[in-house]
C-alpha cells in the first residue's frame, strides 16, 4: 500500500522544531501503527529503525496528552485495512 506524500516532518520556526505530524498522529490513534511507521519513514527518508523509534516516542507522547482518543474501539496495530 503507497502512503500519499506526506510533507517533511521537521520545519524550523522562531529557531524551535516543530513538527506537524497530524496525519500521523490520526493514524496512531486509529491503530494503524504500520502505515504510521511507514509515513515516518517516507517523510523523514530515514531508517525504519529510525522511523520506529520516532513512532514509539510518539505513540508514548499521544498516550499522555491525548488519552481519550484512544479508545477501546482501536483495531490491532496488526490489521490495516
């Protein structure tokens, strides 16, 4: 499955880092980890090792600020559809 482009993750603003990862956060919390890793991966151009670490700190990330988004309803990071 091709992951449309995604525009690179990392833009410099007021000398910070920002990241707009919104379509890759709406994939995290919907239970699509591996199209998430996959759209890391392409927009970063990185390892997968590097895209896997990146996701992870995310996932861990979104878990805290965004708890309720993550449902009981979530389908298994192993079923993408």
């Amino acid at each position: 499955m091709r992951i449309t482009a995604i525009p690179k993750m990392t833009v410099v603003l007021h000398d910070d880092r920002v990241h707009p990862w919104q379509p890759i956060d709406g994939l995290t919390v919907q239970g699509r980890h591996l199209l998430a890793k996959m759209a890391i991966r392409q927009a970063e151009e990185c390892s997968l090792q590097r895209a896997v670490d990146a996701f992870v700190e995310r996932y861990e990330l979104l878990r805290r600020l965004r708890p309720d988004d993550f449902g009981a309803s979530v389908r298994s990071a192993d079923v993408d559809e």
